[in-house]
C-alpha cells in the first residue's frame, strides 16, 4: 500500500505538476509539501489533505489507497 505522499507525487505527476506549481495551485507551504511527499509527516492535516486533494482534483480516498 504506498503512503500518502507517495500518492500526492504520483498524482502531481499525472497531471504533470512540479511540486512548485502544486504549492501555488494549493496554497500549501513548499516545505510542508516536501515532507508529505518524502514521508516525514506520515499524518498531515485535514486542511492540508483539503487543499491537495482540491488542487489535484481527487479525493481523499485515492489518496488513502
């Protein structure tokens, strides 16, 4: 089962979004992106899981999977 952050990159990469136009698209800090996607912070926040999703056009669900 890949975490959550590996999910966010793999959807980011779909979609052919660097991780710099996903923070402006979302809103959400560069760092606290990095982390996610590195697996540093394995449970961010639901409001930073909100805005992710939103700027990826997912749910949270397929980001749980």
């Amino acid at each position: 089962m890949a975490t959550i952050g590996e999910n966010i990159e793999k959807y980011r990469n779909k979609l052919g979004l660097t991780q710099d136009d996903l923070v402006r698209k979302s809103g959400v800090k560069h760092t606290t992106l990095t982390k996610i996607e590195g697996d540093f912070v394995q449970k961010p926040s639901v409001q930073v899981i909100a805005k992710i999703t939103k700027a990826l056009g997912v749910s949270v669900e397929d980001l749980l999977k």
